[in-house]
C-alpha cells in the first residue's frame, strides 16, 4: 500500500512518522511532494458550501413547470443538461446522446426510438428567402433528420407506459418505461457506442419505421441467436447483442423483430459505420458485454506548472470487457493515451466525427491555463488620453441609469461595466477616482445582494436554484411569462447572468478587502446554482450549465426543443469562467482559481473547435463554416442568426462581449482577421443608426488587427457605446492588445538554436587552437627535431 492510503488521521500524523524515520531523504522528498499537490487532486471538487442559501437575500419559491414524467425533485434536477427533454415534453422531443439520437414515442410501438443518419451528405441544409442575397455562397443552416432508425419496445406496451428518470449523474441518466419487473431501462450515457436496453420481465421488440431487409441473412420466419446483424431499408446496418447465454428467438415481420417471450436481460445495439464495417464490427463484437452507467469526473492541477492541468472521466460500468466509448473532436486532440482511439468513426449531428475509444478512464490534458489576470498583460501607450476619459466615466457614471433594469441581465452588465473602470483608477495609481468608482459599483450591485432589485431573486425548491422571481407569475395575459428575462426563471442562461455579477464581485474583492466577508455568501450562492462541484452540497445540482463532456455550458432551460439545447455568447460564458477564477484569486480560494481556470481552458477550445469557425474548419459544412461564427448553436442544428435577430453585427458582436483581458486568448488573430476580411469588413458601413452601439463591439474586436483605426472609432465622443462598455475599458484594451510579429517562443528559440552554434563553434575553435599548440610544444620537446 502507497504511504498516500495508509490510514493517518491527518497529513502532520503522516509527517511526524516520515520525520521519525530518521531523515531518509528519499521519503521527506516524496512526502513534500504529495503535501503540495495534494490538495489540486483531493480538494479541486470538494462543495463551495453544504448550507442552505440565506432566505432573507433569497426567499423560497416553487417553480411552476411540473415534469411530464416522473423525476426525483427532493433533490436537486439539473435544468440544463442534454438528457432533459425526456420530463420537458409530453411529445416525445429528441435527446441527443452523441452519436445516437434517442426519442421516447408517444405512441405505438412506443418505447425507444434510436436515430442516426447524420453523416456530410445526410444533412440537411438551407437559406431563408429573405437572406438569399446577403448569404451568398454560403448557408443560413444545416441540421439533421432525426429518424426511426431503430427502436425498443416490448409486447406488453399496448398502451402508453409510464415514464420515469430513475438516476442521474453529470454524464447521463436512467431512463425507465414501464414499470419495475416490467419495464425496459435505459443507461443513456453520453458517447455510449451502443443503446443498453434492460429488459425487466417484457417480450422485446426491435423495431424501425423503414424495413427490414435482411437479419443474419435470413429474411423472413424465426431466428435465434446472441448476434443479429440487421440490414434496414435505409442502407443500415445495425448489430444487435443479447447478453446472456442463452440464445433469444425472433420472429421476423417486415419491421419487427418480435421475441417468443418475456425476457429478463441486456439487449445493445449498434450502428456500423458507412465504411470500414468489418473492422467497425469486430471492435463492437471485443467490447458488447460491457455498457456505462454514468461517470465521475476528477480535476488535477499539474504538478509542476500553473499552465497545466487534466480533468478525467472515469467511467462508472458494468460488464468485463474494456469499455468502448464515442469521442468528440476536442477530446482527440488531448487525450493522454492515444493508442485507446480506435478505427471505428460515426458521425455526431452538429460536432464534428466521433471517434470510438477503449478505455474505462480518460485522461483529458489542458496544457495552456490562461496566466492572464485581472488585467492584459501589457501596459497602454495613450496613457494620458485614456486617464481624462477614465475620469470622465467615473464622475458622470449614472448608477441608476446603469444598473437598475428589470432583467437581472442589463442590471449585471452594468454593475460589471464600472467595477471595469475601478481596475483601471487602480491600475493608473489614482486612489481618489478609485475611491469614488468602488463607491458606485457597491451602490450598483446593493440591491441585488439585498433583493431590492425589479427582479429579485428566489431559490427555487422544486429543481433547486436561484431564480429571478419575474417569470413565475405574471398577471398581464400579453406577456409570455416564462420568458421573462430571457428565460431567467425557467433557469435559462444563468451563467450569462450570474457571470457579470461574480466578476464585478471578484473586482471589488479585489480592490477592497472589506467587502467579501459580508457577501461572500451571495456572491458564491451565485456560483453555487451555476458551477456547483459536489453532490455534497444538496441544494444544487452539479455543474448546472456546463457540459464536461461536450466542454462548453448550455443556455437552454427548461423548455423542451426538438433541436436539444442550444448555446448563443460562448464570449458570456467565458465571462462566467474567467470571473470564477478572479473570485478564487480575490478571496484565496484556490479551489474556485483552479476551477475557474480549467473551466475557461476547456471551453476555450471546445469553443475554437465548433463555434468560431476558421478556414479549414473540419467540423461543419464547408457551406456553412464561410459564415464564421455558428450563431445558434443547438445539439441537432447550427443556425447563423441570434435569438433576437439575424443582422451579422448581431450574431457576431454577441460572441464577443464582454471583452475581457482573456478574450485575446479565444478569439485568436488569425480567426479574428478571417472573420473581419469576409464578413465584418462588407457589413459594418452598412449597420443602421439603430443598432450603431454593436460597431463598438466589432471595432474594439478589430483592435487586435488595427488597433489605430480601432482607437479612432472609439475615442470619437459622437459614436454610440455598447449598454455594457465604456469608453476608457474600450481605449485601454485598443492599447493593449498583443503586437504582431514573430512569437516570443520563436525568438527565444532562435537566440538559444544560436547560442549553441556559437558555443560549439567557440568549442571547436579552442579544440583546434589547443591541439595546435600542444603540437608545437611536442615538436619543440622532441630531441631528434633538435
């Protein structure tokens, strides 16, 4: 056993015994070792907090929207995850596992249907009439037919069954029809290799809404066996696995695979690829007897750099056999063992080729964690001019004006805008202008931490979270209640919302001290409902928005969607992230630090890899990547439009704001560059007066290529803000942003390749000369030359 399971009490019990080994070094050494990074491996996902939230500051409220199935609601649901369409509709909309798309059916044959038909030349794609001209040579959408592909089902189902959300984890959950001991459940894990079907008791059916052409080469009568391989009037191929020793017998009929009896065992199927099938099957036929019940994730820091870390899944199974698992794109790039990836490939809907991967663990490693901080990591030239305009914003900031708004989204947007401008009094040295701005992003942020705010907050006891109240009930018949606020209330787009108040709270932490102790509750209360680590804590499900797996969040509460869930700001969402880390930084909180920057590292390239789009991008229709950015990037269709218009400064300024010190990192200069020259270039002459604001956001984008011309703009006191920027935060990142040119790693590189030439041609020389002279000193020692 390693000295890290022995069973100490604490690790000074552990220290006192190595100390009393007499000093061997070896083990102090590795007993330092643990004793700094063991906190990064053990602590990173301990509860933020176990206590209940303060109700004087969040008032109790039962949520209106009841499941249409049955979900354990004494504890926390999680609102924003891929598998919640399952109790959002009572139609049966699609969940998108990833590879496969699974739907309960509302009507007969009922059960579970399974759909896959989602390679290049099976997607659908289109331009609306009214865009036929502005998109040109590209296209507004693709998305993908969702099918009947496959299905299971039992004889006993003859009317329709009950429904049922048995577990949850962050991976997936259990989905039960009917009911215990009859009843089919279903593991419905993400990047599943195939659809695990647990037979409680019924006669199971396979089902499709094509035809079947052919099963183990026989086309019609009975069959028996553990191995059926289908062929379907679609082109498919699916292989069916029986998990037990004794065969199962099928009648086949025309669409149906109808067992002669109830059945109390594991049904699996599995699609083949399109290509490789061969090889596609004996990989499948290697790993059958084993299917996922859920995961656990972990999160280590790197032992020896800040700028490292991993997250791991470690697969929760049953079976034997090393499990085989669906990868996406991004996971490829990073996984510690690429000998685990596989030849086996199907396409997902909306993210690119999935590859299969053997392996019970994954070892995910993110090695550029962002150093940045609270401010760029360069000093502006235009000093002076950006210290009279800071002046300017701070003493006439109209507090009201800025922050009292009926959406908690405008009201943090602007509470964040001035505590931007107290890190640049800070920053310039200039504690009087400091003093006033910290006064009026307190006076700013006051009332929601009071719940003085138009919409104040409530904690939800139904799904267990922190909500705007405005959206429950509403007594004007006009008004779409649910949507309120953006949706706020049925739990959309909190970490957009939440993640402009944590920043600022981070920034007024930061500049002054006092003020944590007596909102540091309210503050991580906030964190709590968006980025809870721990099944600890009761009154929170686990990371609400974030989708570990896909490795961005999701916006999209509960309202149910045919297209799944859907996210439109990837640059809010990095607010959210990058806000967490400065609140670790502020309040010592290593474990809020490293997991904001993990976080903001893994959704970085999850965003680079499907969001912002640059040429070559190997993920999306080549029709569709000449747009730039996704828009609206749901589960089953990329749609390049926004929620609240489809003008191009809309769709792309949303994923820009807020600019942050990191946003450099994310929106990289090449792709910045590509998106201005073929879109933003041609549009931003052309935007109406009525949305001028959004040129602030395209031109402080722009900075990162011509920061002159952006500096122009934005010092212009006639041309229009954005309602979340100021003009001295615009001015001070157009003279910060990174200078262009050869990288700092090619420079150090070239002066090192350089230093050893020299070196070794110093070597060589004196080599020589020395040779040379003990030469001459041999001859002038011989006595036969004398």
């Amino acid at each position: 056993m390693s000295i890290a399971h022995r069973n100490y009490r604490t690790r000074d019990d552990l220290k006192q015994q190595m100390i009393a080994k007499g000093g061997n070094i070896v083990w102090v050494i590795m007993f330092l070792l643990m004793w700094s990074v063991s906190p990064l491996w053990a602590k990173l996902l301990d509860p933020i907090s176990t206590e209940e939230p303060d109700q004087s500051q969040f008032p109790r409220a039962t949520h209106p929207f009841v499941p249409t199935i049955s979900v354990d609601t004494s504890k926390p649901v999680p609102t924003n995850k891929f598998w919640n369409n399952f109790f959002l509709s009572d139609i049966g909309s699609p969940v998108h596992v990833h590879p496969y798309v699974v739907t309960t059916l509302m009507q007969s044959p009922y059960g579970l249907a399974i759909s896959h038909s989602f390679s290049p030349d099976e997607k659908g794609m289109d331009t609306s009439p009214a865009r036929q001209e502005e998109l040109t040579g590209r296209v507004e959408f693709y998305y993908n037919v969702i099918s009947t592909d496959m299905g299971f089902t039992a004889v006993e189902f003859d009317t329709l069954p009950s429904r049922e959300i048995v577990t949850h984890d962050t991976f997936g959950c259990q989905l039960r029809i009917g009911t215990i001991g009859q009843g089919i459940t279903f593991p419905i894990i993400r990047g599943m290799a195939y659809v695990t079907a647990i037979y409680e008791g019924t006669t199971p059916i396979i089902y499709t809404n094509a035809a079947f052409t052919k099963v183990n080469n026989q086309t019609t009568g009975t069959i028996s066996g553990t191995k059926f391989v289908i062929h379907n009037s679609l082109n498919q191929i699916w292989v069916l696995y029986v998990l037990t020793p004794n065969d199962l017998t099928f009648t086949i009929s025309n669409n149906q695979l109808i067992a002669s009896e109830p059945y109390h065992g594991i049904l699996r199927i599995a699609k083949l690829p399109n290509d490789k099938q061969s090889d596609a099957e004996i990989i499948y036929d290697s790993h059958y007897d084993s299917y996922p019940t859920g995961g656990e994730l972990s999160l280590k820091m790197g032992m020896l750099s800040k700028t490292k870390a991993t997250y791991s899944f470690n697969w929760n199974k049953v079976g034997k056999s090393t499990l085989l698992h669906f990868t996406f794109p991004h996971h490829q790039d990073i996984i510690s063992s690429k000998s685990g990836l596989t030849s086996l490939k199907l396409w997902s809907t909306t993210k690119g080729e999935m590859v299969a991967y053997i392996g019970n663990k994954w070892n995910l490693n993110e090695d550029d964690l962002t150093s940045i901080k609270w401010l760029p990591p360069r000093k502006p030239s235009k000093s002076d001019q950006i210290i009279k305009q800071l002046e300017t914003d701070i003493n006439s900031m109209d507090v009201t004006a800025n922050t009292v708004k009926g959406e908690n989204y405008f009201g943090g947007k602007g509470v964040a805008k001035i505590a931007l401008l107290c890190l640049l009094a800070d920053h310039f040295e200039l504690p009087d202008l400091l003093d006033t701005c910290l006064s009026k992003v307190k006076e700013g942020i006051s009332p929601y931490v009071n719940g003085e705010n138009i919409n104040s907050l409530r904690y939800d006891t139904t799904y267990k979270g922190v909500i705007g109240h405005g959206g429950l009930h509403c007594d004007n018949p006009d008004i779409f209640c649910p949507g309120v606020d953006f949706g706020n209330s049925y739990y959309n787009d909190h970490h957009y919302h939440w993640g402009y108040f944590v920043h600022a709270a981070a920034i007024i932490a930061h500049l002054d001290p006092t003020w944590i102790e007596p909102n540091k509750d309210w503050v991580e209360t906030l964190i709590r409902d968006v980025a809870n680590p721990s099944s600890i804590d009761k009154y929170f499900p686990v990371f609400r928005s974030f989708d570990w797996f896909s490795g961005h969040s999701w916006s999209q509460g509960l309202f149910a969607s045919a297209d799944g869930k859907d996210q439109e700001s990837t640059s809010e969402e990095i607010n959210f992230h990058y806000g967490l880390m400065l609140w670790g930084i502020a309040t010592s909180n290593t474990n809020l630090k490293q997991m904001g920057n993990i976080m903001y590292a893994v959704s970085k390239r999850s965003i680079q890899r499907y969001f912002l789009m640059k040429s070559g991008n190997d993920i999306h229709p080549a029709e569709f990547v000449k747009n730039k950015v996704t828009g609206i990037f749901f589960e089953n269709k990329v749609h390049y439009t926004t929620w609240f218009g489809y003008n191009p400064e809309f769709i792309h300024g949303i994923q820009m704001l807020p600019y942050l010190p990191v946003t450099e990192e994310v929106r990289e200069y090449q792709f910045v560059k590509e998106e201005w020259d073929t879109i933003l270039s041609k549009r931003i002459d052309k935007i109406l007066p009525v949305d001028e604001a959004w040129k602030s956001i395209l031109y402080l984008n722009y900075a990162s290529i011509e920061p002159s011309i952006s500096w122009n703009y934005l010092s212009d006191q006639n041309n229009k803000l954005d309602d979340g920027l100021t003009r001295s935060w615009a001015l001070y990142i157009t003279q910060t942003r990174p200078k262009r040119g050869m990288p700092l790693w090619a420079i150090i590189l070239i002066f090192s390749v350089a230093g050893v030439f020299v070196i070794m041609t110093g070597i060589l020389f004196y080599t020589k000369i020395g040779k040379s002279n003990r030469d001459i000193s041999t001859d002038l020692r011989n006595p036969i030359l004398n």
